[in-house]
C-alpha cells in the first residue's frame, strides 16, 4: 500500500500551515464555514500568497455558493474542495476529481454506499456526525464498516483520529488517507509535536 494521504484540517494563520509543511502533510484545511476553526479571509489571503508548491490547500464548505467557492479558487487554483454539507450531486460534479464529498456515517453502511454512488468522482470523506455538527465531533466510527467502500473508491477517514489511533484506522479501513483537526491540537492550538507524530504514525502504518 503506499503511504496514507494526510491532510491537517482547521489551519487558521500562516504559522498553522507551516507547522503543517514541517510535519510532512500532505495537505491542510481550511474551514470557510461556521466552525471553531473558521478561517478569517485576510489570513487565507496571506496563506495563498506565502504557500509553496509542495502542499495541498483544501477550502472546506458547507453548503456554499458557488460564488463563494470561486473566491477560494481566485486565491488557491490548486485547492481541494471539501463539501462538508447537503451539496447535490449536480453542484459537486462540475469539481471533478478535486472535490471531496464528505459522508457522514449516521445509516447503515448499505445505505451510504447508495449515498457514494451518487458523487462518482469525488473523493469520499467519511467522518461521524454528533449533535448535528457537520464535522469537527471528536468521535470515531466502527472502521471496520469502511474497508468495503474504501476498496473500490478513494476514501478518506476523518473523526476522533489521533497519532495514538490512526494505525488503527488504516489497519482497519486500508483508506487512501486520514484527516485531523482537534486530535493535532492542545488547548485549541495546533501542537506540532502532536501534528508530527500524527503524519509520521500515519505513514508508517501505510
């Protein structure tokens, strides 16, 4: 297998995604939607303008306008766009394959391989849902129920992952990549410590 796509999600300054580049990711997020983590337009200005080649950005929305993904792609032209919400297939499938669906794993997994099917070239991002947050819970989900989707799709696993859990994950799922937020943070502050043991472990386990 090779090694594990990690994104670092919830970057909110410059120093975030510099920590992120020194951690070896292979992307970073961030959130332009409601979050704890949103991020302010003047800090992804200066993020565009300071970003080398060698990472991904990823806009994550949820629910946008198109105008507001424009905006984003005006500032990052190489950018992943992670849909976190209720986005219809038609407004997905105009991003090809530089779209991440997100799925929440809130049914049976028969039911969310019906839900798969509907975003055919879009990468799939499965996170847990609590309290009717669109992403950011913290929780895990039975991994195990992934691995038959993540065989025959690009599958990426986010929710309550942690340097501590994520060989786990991919010794469970066999999933292209992983995705984390508060498990790379102390305090509410990204910890790089904790963001590259996340990405070393990840890799490892690949």
């Amino acid at each position: 297998m090779a090694d594990v796509w990690t994104k670092l999600c919830g970057c909110t300054s410059w120093p975030d995604v510099a920590l992120a580049i020194e951690a070896g990711a292979d992307a970073f997020g961030m959130i332009f939607a409601p979050s704890p983590r949103r991020i302010e337009w003047s800090a992804a200005v200066e993020i565009a303008r300071r970003l080398p080649a060698g990472i991904l950005p990823v806009g994550v929305f949820v629910d946008p306008s198109r105008e507001e993904v424009d905006a984003v792609l005006a500032h990052f032209p190489r950018a992943l766009l992670q849909f976190s919400g209720a986005e219809a297939p038609a407004f997905v499938a105009p991003y090809g394959e530089r779209a991440i669906k997100a799925l929440h794993v809130d049914a049976p997994w028969d039911e969310l391989e019906r839900r798969a099917t509907r975003f055919p070239r879009a990468t799939l991002l499965l996170d847990s849902r609590r309290n009717g947050l669109a992403g950011g819970t913290g929780t895990t989900f039975p991994w195990d129920g992934a691995a038959p989707l993540a065989a025959h799709r690009r599958v990426v696993v986010a929710g309550g992952l942690t340097a501590e859990n994520v060989a786990a994950c991919v010794a469970s799922t066999r999933a292209y990549g992983v995705d984390v937020r508060s498990g790379i943070e102390t305090a509410g502050r990204k910890d790089p410590a904790k963001m590259r043991a996340f990405v070393r472990t990840a890799k490892e386990a690949g």
